[in-house]
C-alpha cells in the first residue's frame, strides 16, 4: 500500500532546483522522505549525503565534472 502524499506550507516546501512556475522554483511532491518533481522526475532528500539523483537534468551535471 502506498503511503499518501504529505503537503507542506508553500514556504516550507521543496522546490526543483531546475523548474519554474511563473516568478518562482516548481513545489515538488513529498513522498515518504523523497522529494519528486512532477516535471522533470529531479528527486532530493534530506539529510541523506548518500542519495543521488539520476533525473536527466542531474546526469547531465555528473557527465561534465
């Protein structure tokens, strides 16, 4: 069963690094401790030095270095 979606206040929520919305970074749904961008698939969660994202956008940037 899947654990249901968690809303947060718009100024606590996560924000995609590589969205936009209007004037302002696309809100990123939270699952369990997972951020998700709804766009681009770019995932982030905190406090988790371990965790990488493998969205296109993230590839891209570990491909360069």
């Amino acid at each position: 069963m899947r654990s249901p979606a968690i809303t947060l206040p718009r100024d606590l929520a996560a924000r995609c690094p590589y969205c936009v919305n209007g004037f302002e970074f696309r809100m990123m749904q939270t699952h369990e401790q997972t951020h998700i961008c709804p766009r681009c698939g770019h995932m982030a969660r905190q406090n988790d030095n371990w965790f990488h994202c493998y969205c296109p956008n993230c590839l891209r940037l570990y491909k360069e270095k």
